[in-house]
C-alpha cells in the first residue's frame, strides 16, 4: 500500500478567505490612536511637569500662585491617568499594526473609549470647559469608530 505524503491535504478547498479585520480601517484607526496617544503624553507632561509654568497656565487658564500650589498635587495625579490612557492607546494600536489583532484592539479600544468617557464627562459636566472636551474627545471618537467598523468588516 503506498503512503501518502505527510503534506498532501484531503479536505475541501472553499474559495471564500478567512475572516480578516479590513485593513485599511484598521491601519486608520490605529493612527488615531497613536495621535491621541501623543495628545494625552501632551496634556501629561502641561499637568504633571509643567504645571504653574506660562506654556501650562496658557491651556489650562491662569491661577494664582496660591492656586497653583493648591492644584498642583491633583494636576500631577491626574497627568499619570493622561499617560497611562496614552500607554494603552499607543500600545494597542502598535499591536494591531503589527497583526495582534485580538490584543491589539482591546488594548487600543481601552485606551481611547477611556479617553472619549473622560472628554464626555468634561464635556458634560462643566460648561466652561466644553471646548477643550471637544478637542480631548474628538482623536479617540474617530480612532473608536474606525477601530469598530474595521473590525466589524
């Protein structure tokens, strides 16, 4: 009786591809992610580093150095969720480029829809502020959407 080779294959052959994320979407959101990673390390460095400083105060409104000793600790703690909001994004979105998928979504997904809820809160809660909500939220919303369609494809 002649063997078959180790390689030769017997099951059927469908012409349909396996199920793959839509590429383009998924290099777009990914892109998003990583520029609202860059804006977050941004507003890490203006509340962690530089807070009472000119560059700092010309974001964030200006204080009174009393002020600016009050909200000091609070602005450094609140730079870090910045950072590690960014981390996250940075991180899922360089894993997606890479072909992580699974891992790569969640993480960037993670980073930016935390990132989309905190604009949204600020956004909601204090009227003057909405603005700046609007420039925080707008990255992660569109990195979201793409990141969502491009894996639904």
């Amino acid at each position: 009786m002649a063997r078959r080779p180790a390689h030769h294959y017997t099951g059927t052959v469908t012409s349909q591809p396996a199920h793959r994320p839509e590429v383009p979407v998924i290099i777009l959101g990914s892109a998003l992610a990583l520029a609202a990673a860059a804006l977050h390390v941004l507003i890490f460095a203006l509340e962690s580093l530089l807070w009472g400083t000119p560059r700092a105060q010309a974001v964030f409104g200006r204080q009174s150095a009393q002020e600016v000793a009050a909200t000091r600790a609070l602005a450094f703690n609140q730079g870090f969720y910045n950072l590690f909001l960014a981390v996250l994004a940075a991180l899922g979105a360089v894993l997606l480029l890479a072909g992580t998928t699974a891992v790569g979504a969640a993480l960037a997904l993670a980073g930016t829809g935390s990132m989309l809820a905190a604009a949204t809160v600020l956004l909601l809660s204090s009227p003057a502020h909405r603005s700046a909500a609007i420039r925080q939220g707008t990255l992660p919303l569109l990195a979201v959407l793409a990141l969502v369609v491009g894996l639904a494809l």
